[in-house]
C-alpha cells in the first residue's frame, strides 16, 4: 500500500536552506505539518536551517527534534553558511547572556552583557534562588577575560563552567525572581536601577525554558525505563552535591530505629532490609509534587551545562529522568521507581557511612520502663 501524496508543493518540500524560512512563512498555520513533512523526506537542509533561525518556537523545537531522527537515520546535517562582511563589524551594541547551574546552595548565577566592538563589557551579575528570589546584584565593566574570571568566582566550588543562554529568557528568569523577592516582603539588593538597560525589554510573554527547545524528546515508556538506571547521573559535578535536607535524612533514620526493638541486637541482614525500605518510603515522602516541580526547573537548568559539556546521550538521559518526574504519582509510577530520585538517600546514607568509619547511627527508641511495684492483691472482706 503506498502512502498519500504530501499536499506540500514539490517546491516547498524541497525548500534548501536559502528556501526554508520563507517555505515556513508561507506554510503559516501549518508550519509545523511542513517540518514533520521535511523529516519525513529527509530534507536535512531545511530542518537544520529551521531549527537554527525560525522565529516561529514551535516549528523550532519540531526541527530540533527532526534533527535527533535524521541523525538516527544516518542522514548528516549540513553545517550552516557563514556569511563574511566586506564592511566590517558593526558598531551596535550587541546583547549576551550567560548562566552558572544551581550550586548546592541552589543558587544560579545569571549575566546579562553588552558591548560594542574593541570596547569593554559592562555587565550585570545577578545570583537568584527560586525559593528567595534575588540574592546579589554587581554591576560593572569588565573585559572579556574578566569576564570569565567573575562568573567562576560569584558560585565558588561549582565545578562546571559558564554557558551561554537566550538574552530575553535571561531576563526573563530574573524577573521572576525579582517578583518572586517582592512577593516576600523584602527589600531587594540595590543595583537594579542602573541596570534598567540590560535588564529590558522583557518579552512580552515568558519564553520556554532553552533546555526544552533542544528536541530531547522520547515516549513515555522509553523514558521510564530509562530513569530506572538514573542514579549514576549523581556522579555529574552539577548533581554531585545534591543531597535531601538534614531533616527527612534524620526522620528515614529515625523511622528505621522504630523497627529495632530496645535491649536487642538486630540481625545485620535484617537492618539492611528495613533501611532500604526506609530509603524507599522516603523518597516517596520527600519528593512532593511542589519539591518535584522546584527540582525539575533546577535540572533543567543544569541540563544545558552538560547538554554543552557531555552532549545528546547524556542530555538524553536527563529528559528521560525529567519527564519521567513530570509523570510521578503517588499511586502509578511512584518517586523511589527513579533511580536518580532514590539517588539522593543512598547517596546520603553512603556519605553517613564513610563519615562513621563504615557505621552507621540509627536512634532507637529507650526501652520503656518496667514496672516495679507488685499489683495489690485482692482480700476477702473481714
């Protein structure tokens, strides 16, 4: 049975990278009908050309999706012209933004650039925190190895670098955080004001997080079954000091001393058992549907740094993890089924073991205190 002829003209099938944009404009509401059409022809021209420069977001990360099946295909990707001016470099000013991951703290550095050329950058460095809003505000004029040394210095300990991100998310994320600090009640940093220029325009509407827009995209069941292996993502310096608070720590171990009946020694093998499911009721506890949310857009964010350091495959393993969070309930496909979830109380109760020499503390409750006076004893009436 042959398949149904595209209701695309040949011309715009078979749009080149000169071709392809135009093609889109002219597709309007179908746009995306038009990318899905191109992957299926294998037009590698024009879906590398719209996943690169299409104003129009969806048919963007439809490409970049394309790109992930055309690679799986063994079809290579052109690389894009570049264009050199006879006229030399402009002399506008020119916009860049850049981020450092969440440190431990969950604290990421956003900096919002600009320069014109053979001139010095003036920048604004901004630390914000999802649950406070705007930590710090520097504002400044640096060169572009200063730059660099800055970024590294604001989140000392971050054991990755700095990567560039969309200027309009950039301002975009610190505004919410301003908003965010505003909805507390507090004063926020000063500094703001003598930033207005690079902090504006906003978008008109927020724009998509720039680690959706990489086409990292797999079926639900792919994705489960992938995130059940996931615990080794720990091993990642943007996830390596990533642990549950001291309290859900201290509450899996007190949960564990329950079990232990005072005065006896319990069987090693046994303490193994209840500790391990300790560690899976606890994920479950842990990770509520707010704290998955906030953890998400974390990843998300960390996500782009090793996208840029360890490319598709590890990043693809990321989204299974993400969208497999996204999916998590209570009853059906729980927390502690994530292995990179049930991560964090291993690894937690891992470091407790190497800080008490291969021993670990688990409070059991004091034995309740046995009677000592005998019961009266009935007697017969005189």
């Amino acid at each position: 049975m042959t398949e149904p002829k595209s209701d695309f003209s040949d011309a715009a099938l078979g749009a080149d990278a000169d071709r392809a944009l135009s093609a889109l404009d002219e597709a309007g509401a179908r746009a995306i009908d038009l990318v899905n059409a191109w992957i299926k022809a294998n037009n590698a021209a024009a879906i590398a050309e719209t996943a690169e420069r299409a104003k129009n977001t969806a048919a963007k990360k439809a490409a970049r999706r394309g790109l992930n099946v055309l690679k799986s295909r063994g079809i290579k990707i052109p690389e894009r012209k570049k264009t050199a001016s006879l006229t030399g470099p402009k002399s506008e000013e020119s916009y860049e933004a850049w981020m450092m991951p969440p440190d431990t703290a969950g604290s990421t550095l956003i900096v919002i650039t600009s320069h014109a050329p053979a001139s010095r950058y003036r920048a604004v460095f901004t630390i914000v925190h999802r649950g406070f809003g705007v930590q710090r505000v520097d504002i400044g004029e640096v060169s572009q190895s200063q730059l660099r040394e800055s970024m590294t210095r604001a989140l000392p300990g971050a054991q990755y670098r700095p990567i560039k991100i969309p200027v309009e998310w950039a301002r975009s994320r610190i505004a919410e955080a301003r908003k965010r600090h505003a909805e507390r009640g507090v004063p926020e940093p000063l500094g703001f004001s003598s930033a207005k220029s690079l902090l504006e325009p906003l978008p008109a509407s927020p724009p998509t997080h720039p680690f959706d827009d990489e086409g990292l995209e797999l079926a639900d069941e792919d994705a489960r079954e992938m995130a059940k292996e996931s615990a080794a993502l720990h091993a990642l310096p943007e996830f390596r000091g990533w642990f549950p608070t001291r309290a859900a720590v201290e509450e899996m171990l007190a949960k564990v001393g329950e079990t232990v009946t005072p005065g006896e020694q319990p069987d090693p093998d046994e303490m193994r058992k209840k500790l391990e499911a300790e560690v899976v009721a606890a994920t479950d506890r842990y990770f509520s549907p707010e704290r998955r949310a906030d953890l998400v857009a974390s990843m998300k964010d960390s996500g782009l740094s090793i996208l840029a350091r360890d490319g598709e495959q590890k990043a693809l393993e990321l989204a299974a993890v993400i969208k497999s969070i996204e999916n998590c309930g209570l009853i059906t496909d729980p927390p502690h089924e994530i292995g990179f979830l049930k991560g964090f109380f291993d690894k937690a109760v891992s470091l407790l073991l190497a800080q008490g020499g291969g021993s670990l503390r688990i409070p059991v409750p004091a034995r309740k205190p046995e009677a000592l006076a005998e019961p009266e004893s009935k007697t017969s009436g005189p």
